[in-house]
C-alpha cells in the first residue's frame, strides 16, 4: 500500500548503541541526504566504536581467534542490495556491502572472495583483537580444553551459543523526505562461534528488507531463529497488506510465537511509508533508537516480550 502524501524523515535502529545511529543518521537525512545514505552514516558509527563487543573490529571473535564481520544495505527504491559475509579486517562492513552493490553485478560476498574485493577497493584495515575480546576469548579457549567430553557434542555447544546471547546486531532502517526507504545492519556475529558461521545479518529477507512501496525492517537476535522465518521480510509483508510499521512488527512476532515458543531471541524494528516506527520482539525485553526530523535527539525506547 503506498502512501503519496508527505513525509516526514526518520530513523530507527536497535539496542541502546543505536542512539549514537539515530542521531548519525539523521544528520544526513536533516541535510537532505538519501536514506541510504543515512542508514550507512548510522552503522558505520557503531561500528567505529571498538568498546562495542557485538558489532566491528571491536567484536568477539570466532573460536578460532579471528573477528568474522557480516553486513548488509537494501535501497528501498530500486529492490538493490549489497551483502558481505565471514570477512575480515574490513573497519566498516556496512560500507563494503554497499560497494558490493554498486560496483558488481552481484548482491554477496563472503570469505576470502569479500576480503580481496576489499584490499581492491581500498577498504581493508588491519588491527589486532581489542585486549577486553581478546581475555574473553582466552578464558572461553580454557573452559572448552578441560570441559568434560560429553560437553563437546554438537548439541552442547549449539545450547551454549544460544545462552550467551551475545548477538546485539546493529539495525537500521530510515526514510527520507521523498520517501525513500532504506535498511542495513551490521554484527560481528555470535562470540566464539564456529569459523564461517554466518547469521541472517548479510541475507536480504532476514536480516533487512526495505521497499519505497510499503517500508522497512530490520532484525536483531539469534540468527539461526532469523533466517528460518525470513523474519524482515514477513514484516514488511504485513506492511504491503495495509498494516503500519507497529501492526506489521507485531503480527510477525505473534506468528512466530505461535509456530515456535522456543524463539526466545529475535527482535525487528520497522518504519512503513508514512515514516512511522514499530518495534516487536520475543526477548523479555528490548530497547531500541527512534528519531524523527522534528526532534532535537534520538530516543530510547523500552518493549516487552509480545504476549
């Protein structure tokens, strides 16, 4: 359902940190810049501050040691999208994934194939594990050397990773005054995890989805749990259907309670076109950013689990 009146720009994006996004963000958008602009200003901004534990070169590492970035960027007015995955010493992924959409006839790459693409273009940046990540890494090496056998199963650690909920992902989503709407998100992913693990981040209808025709999503949590419902794209589904962005939110999170009670770890927010925001999630409780081009600061919002 698209709406043709006037807008009104704004942002949102999720978690605490995303306070410094908003206001990042918006003053692109009060400058009358794109919202893919905005959103890419917003992420970048979290990603630059290494005391973040879940999001850059600042992240948690995989087991093996290495900090593994994933990222992504949508341009609602054309459907085009730029993705990266499992790279390496790239300072702002979110910024490779939108070169990945504007330089190359492709929408992700990942590994070795995004770090050479990086090194190419001039966006490769090299720094050792932030000393904080680094003890938490090593102390995490020890407890998994004298864990008792039984403790290695897959199932052991599946449940481990889950608990330590260590998957605060940087999301975005923004609408600018000729109602263009855009999403990005950006995570070093879940700490210690599995090398070349990837979560719904980078992937385009999990992580992020945006369209000028009904508005934007962007998801935060446990990725696995993301990606097996394509949690951004249902959202703006409901939003194609007439709902605005807190309807949409809501009667995605309430379908995915009702199909699975144990997805006890995603959260999406949500602008529709009108530039209104929405925010839903099964966490108990969830915080996230919202600014709209009236206001002089970005607010922090507080919801709980949807009954």
């Amino acid at each position: 359902m698209y709406f043709m009146g006037q807008v009104t720009p704004a942002i949102i994006a999720t978690w605490s940190f995303g306070l410094k996004a908003a206001e990042a963000g918006m003053r692109v958008l009060k400058a009358k810049g794109s919202a893919l602009d905005a959103v890419e200003e917003a992420v970048k901004a979290v990603e630059n501050d290494l005391s973040i534990r879940s999001v850059g070169l600042g992240g948690y590492p995989n087991m093996l040691g290495d900090v593994e970035l994933d990222a992504s960027i949508m341009d609602g007015s054309t459907l085009r999208a730029g993705a990266v995955a499992a790279v390496k010493n790239v300072k702002n992924p979110i910024s490779l994934a939108r070169k990945v959409m504007e330089l190359t006839p492709h929408v992700m790459l990942v590994g070795e194939g995004a770090c050479m693409f990086a090194r190419l273009i001039g966006l490769e940046h090299r720094m050792p594990l932030q000393p904080e990540a680094e003890k938490a890494w090593r102390e995490y090496i020890v407890r998994v050397m004298h864990s008792r056998p039984e403790k290695g199963t897959l199932e052991f650690w599946a449940k481990y990773i889950h608990e330590l909920r260590s998957h605060d992902t940087i999301g975005v989503v923004a609408i600018d005054g000729n109602g263009n709407v855009a999403a990005g998100c950006s995570t070093s992913g879940l700490a210690f995890k599995m090398p070349g693990r990837v979560g719904d981040s980078p992937i385009i209808g999990s992580g992020i989805y945006a369209d000028n025709l009904a508005g934007g999503a962007s998801a935060t949590g446990l990725g696995e749990d993301i990606m097996r419902f394509c949690v951004t794209r249902m959202v703006v589904e409901y939003m194609y259907r007439g709902m605005s962005a807190q309807e949409a939110a809501d009667a995605a999170i309430d379908f995915i309670l009702k199909r699975d009670g144990n997805a006890k770890h995603i959260a999406v927010v949500a602008l529709d076109a009108r530039g209104r925001p929405g925010a839903s999630t099964t966490y108990d409780t969830f915080e996230y950013a919202f600014m709209g081009a009236d206001m002089d600061k970005p607010v922090l919002r507080s919801i709980n689990r949807l009954k």
